[in-house]
C-alpha cells in the first residue's frame, strides 16, 4: 500500500475514534461514558477501534487506582486482594504459574500506591486498598475500511466470521466511509449478517448505521477457528476449531479494557516526534488531526519519525517558554490531548 493509502487509513481511523467517543451509541442518547481505544485485542487479533460502554459510577471507582492500566500480573492480584490483611496465597486464586511472580506484582502493585501490602510474621499479607469495581459493560469492536471494495471484503469476511465465532466482543462493526451511492457498496458485499456496517462521511464528522449488529455472548463459550477449506471443488478438508471457555474470554476482556483506559485512541502522538518544529495539528469537524507543515499531509506514525529527511528538532527558544521545558506547539498538542483524555475518565484528577 502507497503512502497515501496509509495516511488515509490512519486519518479515517481517528476520525471514527473521535466520532465515537463524541456520539456512541449510533442514533441513541449518549448517556453512558464510553472509552475508546485503537490497535487493541489479543494476541492473535487486532481491532482497528474499540469501544468501552462503562458504568459511570464504577468508572469513577476504578480512578482510584490511576490513569495508568492494570496489568495482566496486578490484574491476578487487584481484584481479589481481601477487605482485611490475609496472607496472600489465602487470599489469591491459584494463578497457574509460580507464586514469585505473583509476589512481584504484589510489590509492584504496593510501589503504584493500589495495594496495602506488610510483612507480619515473615509473611507477606496483603489487603485491598479499594475495591476493584465492576467497570466494564461492554466491548464493541469496529474494523476500518474506508474503502470496502470486494478485494477488500474477501480478505475482511474470514476476520469478521472468527470475531463472531469466538464472541469476545459484545457486538462487530465494521466502519467505512460514505459512497454517495443509492446503496452502500458495503452492504452488496459478502460479510457475516452478524456484523454491523457503519457509514462514515470524515468531512462531516458524521456516521449512519446501514446495517444493525447481532448482539454475541461473551459470557457464553466461544469458538476459535483454527483453520477453515480453502474451499474449491476438489477442497473436502475440514475445518479446525477449539472451544473457548467463557472464564479466559472473561479475562480477556478486562485486559483489553485496562489497557484501552490507559492508552486511549489519543495516544498516538506518543509514537510521533512532537519535537519537530514541523509537527503540528488541523482541526476538522471532528477534531484535531495531526498535520506536517513540511509535507502538507497527515502523517502516519511511521512517517512521522527521527528518520524522516524532514525532520527538524524545534529551536531551543520554543522550548524554554515555560517551566520546566514545556515550549514548542508539539508540546502544546500533547497536553491537549493529554487532557481530552482524562476527560473521559471520570473521576481523575
């Protein structure tokens, strides 16, 4: 894929970034807080966008342990630490794996500030500093293609078939943008009735919904497609599968939540050199974009990098108008959006 094509992608994904946390659930009152997220998912599956619907009260719970993100190791541990001091192998389910590293975690987790932890006896006794709150509601998975032709469909339509199979997620989307057409080249393609098919109009900041969801069970067990036929005449292979348990889902999907409430979709800029006196952002009818006055685009993270032959770290002066060194527009953009992101996490300070 060209540079351009890449840029298109990386723009058209934060524009439905932004439209979601501004206007989820598509064509219903926006009266949940949602959390959204990008390049999010497991190990054998990515998401292009993910979508947190959240218990407001609980959300404002679960700022009690920081902005950062739990994770896996202190997720063993967080939750089920006890109201009052308990040795911790009492205290913890059996984690399937030596308790050393769990004792790392513990400490780790005193050195955070998210668990009261003390020696009594020779033993390492741990309790709860606050509960860990039942945050979560549900989990909605959005792939992007802004141009969903039939090329594209094909090599989509097994992803999406695995997404549903497997039911991770509460619901499957799938975002492109907005044609013009009587009707939706999207909905002439061959993808799973299961997945929504959302329409995107990027200069309007806008989205329609052409073709509902089915709602997957995530508390149910899922199915894992190992392998399917090619297909073909001559094809009489079988299709490869194993059941998933809906308590490795479970866990799954509290993971995949820590970590979007500790990124956001914001946090691209982290892999951007803000430090370029050419960095900079636009604002569209969605929000900010990230711009290069150099090459007059939006760039990609890939682009936007030390090797790039544009590159030009920003003068000394830009740097030394507040302190500590917080001058320079590159800086500036990462506050801004440093704070939209706490925004949406109740309960921050």
């Amino acid at each position: 894929m060209s540079s351009r094509g890449y840029r298109a992608e990386f723009d058209f994904e934060l524009r439905v970034c932004q439209w979601a946390e501004r206007a989820w659930p598509p064509g219903q009152d926006h009266d949940r807080p949602v959390i959204v997220a990008r390049q999010l998912g497991t190990k054998r599956r990515r998401w292009d966008t993910i979508v947190l619907e959240c218990d407001p009260d609980a959300l404002r719970e679960r700022a009690q342990f920081g902005a950062r993100a739990l994770d896996s190791d202190l997720l063993d541990v967080i939750p089920h630490a006890p109201a009052e001091w308990e040795y911790y192998r009492d205290a913890l389910p059996d984690p399937g794996y030596p308790w050393r590293y769990v004792r790392e975690a513990i400490h780790r987790g005193d050195d955070r500030g998210v668990l009261d932890v003390r020696k009594h006896g020779g033993q390492i006794e741990i309790r709860q500093k606050h509960a860990y709150p039942d945050w979560l509601e549900r989990i909605i998975a959005i792939e992007n293609k802004p141009d969903l032709d039939a090329s594209a469909a094909r090599r989509l339509a097994p992803q999406l078939e695995r997404d549903v199979a497997l039911g991770l997620a509460d619901e499957v989307w799938v975002a492109t943008a907005a044609t013009g057409d009587l009707i939706e080249p999207a909905l002439l393609e061959d993808l799973p009735v299961e997945a929504g098919i959302l329409v995107i109009d990027p200069p309007a900041g806008d989205a329609e919904v052409a073709w509902h969801p089915r709602t997957l069970e995530p508390t149910n067990p899922g199915t894992r497609i190992r392998e399917r036929p090619a297909g073909g005449d001559n094809d009489a292979s079988a299709a490869r599968f194993e059941y998933v348990d809906p308590a490795w889902k479970g866990r799954k999907r509290l993971e995949i939540a820590e970590r979007a409430y500790g990124s956001g979709w914001r946090k691209y800029v982290d892999a951007m050199r803000s430090d370029c006196r050419h960095f900079g952002t636009r604002w569209t009818a969605t929000g900010p974009i990230p711009s290069c006055g150099a090459k007059a685009c939006h760039q990609t993270s890939s682009e936007c990098c030390g090797s790039c032959p544009q590159f030009e770290p920003e003068p000394p002066t830009w740097r030394s108008k507040g302190w500590p060194l917080s001058g320079g527009p590159g800086k500036a953009v990462e506050r801004v959006l440093d704070r939209r992101r706490r925004r949406h996490r109740f309960g921050l300070k």
